[in-house]
C-alpha cells in the first residue's frame, strides 16, 4: 500500500505545474479589472446565451451556483428577487449551472425543478465541462460575478449576508436607482498596473524571472492596493527560493489591506511550507472566517492536518469540498493528512480522485 500511494503521489506532482502543485488561486478574488471570458452557454430551452451578445447591458450578474449547494437556491431566490425589479434598467443576470463535470439527465431535472419552483425569470445555463467556470477561477459554490464594460467589476464568492446585500446596494447603483444605504465606490486597479502585472506573468510562464521583477516592482508602484502584483511578486520570489522576501511582500500587502483573504491565504501558505504550522493555523484561521474563499479553507485544514490536529483537519476540508467539490487540491491535501496519519486506505483513494480531476481539466 505504501508503494502504492508513493506511486499514486508522483504522477499527480508530474501532471501538476512545477510552482502550482497546492498553490492557491488567489486570482480569484483579486480579478476587479480583468477582462470577463466570454462563453456560449445553453439554457434550459436549448438555446445558446452569450456573453457577447449583452454587451449593451449596463451590467451581466453571473451567478454560478449547484443544486446540492445549500445557499445556491438562496442566491437564486434572491437575485430573481432584483431581477424581476430592475430587469428593464440595463442589468441582466444569467445562472450557469455547475453542478458535474459532465451534466447528466439528473442533473438538467434537478436544475429544472428548481427554475419552476422559483419561477425564475433570467436565463438558466449549463456549464456541461466546468470551463466556464474554471475560466472564471470559481472557487465556492455560489459564486457571483458582475461584468460591466466587458470587465469584472465585482465578485461575491459564497452568499455572505451582508456582502450579497452590499452587492444588490450595488446593482441599484448601476441601475440608476437610489441604493438603500451608501455604496462605497468600488476599487478599480490602475489599467496600466495590470498591463504590467500581466506582462510579469507571461514573463513567468516563460522562466524569465529577471525580465518579471521590474514589471512586478512598477506595478506595485503605480497602484500600491493592487493586491494581484504583490501576490505575483511573492510567488516569483518563492520561485526563486527568497522566502523571506516573499513573506515580506504578502505582509506589506497586508498593510495596506488587513482583511484581503487571498493574500492571507498566500502568506498562510507560505508559512506552511516553511514549516511554521503555528503562525500559518492562525493567519489561515482567521482568513476562512471572513468568507467562503475555499482556498483559506483547505489550507486551514491542511495546517491543522500537519500540525497533528487530525479531527479538526478533516472537518474543514469537508467545509471545503461542500464549497467547491471540483477543486484538485483538496484531495491532494487531504491525501498528505491521511498519509502522515498512516490512514493509507483513504490517503490512496484521495490522491487517485485529485489525479482524475487533474486529468480531466487537462483534456
């Protein structure tokens, strides 16, 4: 069995990425500025809803959501709630299913019951492949993001309370409709920090550290809160094996903005590596309380795992899977928990799922 899994461990490290074997996808919730991904999409009627063909629209609401997520029928309640309001002031929203890899027959009636029974009124789409919704880096089930001027403008992992409220204040704004309290202008990053980040990047992909570092460094310059370029920056650091001045990156982010998740997901995870179980369980504590940023959540778990915390560990990586049951790293890391545990039955069956997941999204 030990030979197994050692064996099983090898091949998924061989499919993943050098630098982004368990790395979190911070992208995820610094993508304010990015260009929206279009997609083509078909509805419960069959007939393809595109991205493209809205770009009229002063706003397009994309909600992601599952039939077994708790809080998607919740979203899509409330959201049909505003659309039915607003839908002739220029907003409109699109529901893409994401409930399987593959769609089945099951699937397309469950997601029909619910559209009944809500009534909804805005397009209900199928995501059969999950591209969409990885071209989105959708890390939690329900998801919303809301595209204007062909860019991301906002984006609402989970369905927080008063976040999801913040988001409708938003939406009125945009509807030309008095909010019900004050919107607070929402950030937008510097375009050219984000041409330059995204320049870094490519740089990066191609193993050009030398050439990535002024982009990075003039990003950050330009707009000091655009959290993307620190994110990068630490990772380039960590690259090239500067881990204390990685950690210093992510922690003069923070000062900037304490309660960015993703950076604190970054710099949990870092400490992580380096062995610092303690300090990353308590950035990573606090960082899945703020939101339902998966990422904050298995790397919790993960640290708790290595810290010995075994009971703990394996109850916030369930927290995890039931935000997002597609994500790769959850198994991985689970798999290291089980293994360090000599659970080697379960560490076997988790890093053989990580491995088929990671395998689909390659096809």
């Amino acid at each position: 069995m030990r030979r197994h899994i050692f064996f099983l461990k090898m091949i998924l490290l061989m499919f993943m990425a050098p630098f982004c074997i368990h790395t979190a996808n911070a992208q995820a919730m610094l993508q304010i500025g990015k260009e929206a991904p279009d997609f083509s999409l078909a509805d419960l009627n069959g007939k393809d809803v595109s991205l493209k063909n809205l770009q009229q629209k002063k706003a397009v609401v994309v909600v992601f959501w599952a039939t077994w997520s708790a809080n998607s029928k919740k979203a899509l309640k409330r959201f049909d709630e505003f659309y039915k309001k607003h839908k002739d002031k220029g907003i409109e929203i699109i529901a893409i299913n994401a409930n399987n890899q593959v769609i089945s027959k099951d699937d397309i009636e469950a997601v029909k019951k619910i559209a009944q029974e809500l009534a909804i009124a805005f397009p209900v789409v199928f995501d059969d492949g999950l591209k969409t919704f990885r071209s989105y880096d959708t890390i939690a089930l329900p998801s919303t993001i809301v595209i204007s001027e062909g860019k991301i403008a906002y984006e609402l992992p989970g369905l927080p309370l008063v976040g999801t409220e913040d988001l409708i204040d938003y939406l009125m704004t945009l509807a030309g409709e008095q909010p019900r309290k004050k919107v607070v202008q929402k950030y937008k990053p510097r375009h050219d920090a984000i041409a330059d980040t995204n320049l870094a990047k490519g740089f990066i992909a191609k193993k050009k550290y030398d050439m990535a570092h002024p982009f990075l460094k003039k990003a950050v310059e330009k707009d000091p809160k655009y959290m993307l370029a620190y994110v990068e920056l630490a990772k380039l650091y960590e690259i090239e094996g500067k881990t204390a001045d990685a950690e210093e990156t992510l922690k003069k982010a923070l000062n900037i903005e304490p309660e960015n998740v993703a950076v604190m997901t970054e710099l949990g995870h870092l400490l992580i590596k380096a062995g610092r179980n303690k300090d990353s369980i308590a950035i990573l504590e606090r960082a899945s309380a703020l939101n339902s940023y998966t990422p904050s959540h298995y790397y919790y778990a993960y640290a708790l795992g290595k810290n010995g915390q075994i009971k703990e560990s394996l109850v916030n990586f369930e927290k995890a899977l039931s935000l997002n049951p597609f994500e790769e790293n959850i198994y991985a890391l689970r798999a290291e928990v089980y293994d360090l545990n000599k659970m080697q039955k379960e560490a076997a069956t988790d890093y053989r799922k990580a491995l088929e997941m990671k395998m689909k999204i390659g096809k």
